[in-house]
C-alpha cells in the first residue's frame, strides 16, 4: 500500500494508498478500510495491546488527516503507515499471543473508529451547511 513504486526523479517511494485518496469522497475511506486489515490482523494475532493502540492512532491520524483536501494528499504520499504498522507487528513477534483480544477489538479499534467516522461526518455536515448545500 506505501512503497511499491519509486517515483525516478525524487526518488520517493509511493504505493497505492496515496492513489486510492485521490478519488473524491470515498478515496480515502476505501484507503483506511483497507489499511485497517494491518491492525486487525495484529488484534487476531494477540498483538500487545500498547503496539494495537500505536496501530489503531496511526490508523485514525492518516484516515482524518487524509480527508483533509491537498494536505491529506501530499502526507499520503511521505507518510508510510502501512509499513510502520507491518514493523510493529514484526518486532513483537515474540510476544504474540495467537488468541484475539476482543477487548481491544471492542474498546480500542472500533469504538475509536466509530468516534473518528462521526467526527468526519459532524465536520462535513457543518461545511456543508455554511456553504448552504444542505
């Protein structure tokens, strides 16, 4: 998702979550969908729940950031995440339980997740409104 390419002049290495947010609206909510399948694996392996929360506001800091026009755009294309999170899960390997954490499922990925979609929501509702569409 973050370095499957090398951009030949600055010799930036892109992938296709910067892409994915390009597309107007739902860019990068199918981005975060998709990057959210990292920290859900770390949950289902039983990662440590201190490495799950540094997944899960790694997480939700690129998705709101990302929804922010051009800004969210350039940081997409500098701000490897994905690699970040798969680096985390590596490095605690050892320590990997193989039983899910519900817990941390329930309390530190979705309601956090919920909390970040309706946050998204109030603030499009409140453009929306002072630009007089809705």
């Amino acid at each position: 998702m973050d370095n499957r390419w090398r951009v030949p002049i600055v010799g930036v290495e892109v992938g296709v979550d910067p892409l994915i947010g390009l597309i107007p609206g739902v860019g990068d909510l199918i981005a975060m969908a998709i990057s959210a399948w990292i920290v859900l694996k770390g949950i289902t392996l039983g990662a440590p729940n201190i490495v799950l929360a540094k997944m899960t506001g790694a997480l939700l800091v690129e998705g709101l950031i990302g929804h922010v026009p051009v800004v969210g755009d350039v940081i997409d294309f500098f701000w490897t995440m994905n690699v970040n999170n798969v680096s985390r899960l590596q490095s605690t390997r050892d320590q990997l339980t193989g039983s899910t954490n519900y817990g941390f499922l329930i309390l530190g990925f979705f309601g956090p997740l919920l909390v970040a979609f309706a946050l998204v929501g109030v603030v499009l509702l409140s453009v929306l409104s002072a630009l007089g569409a809705v």
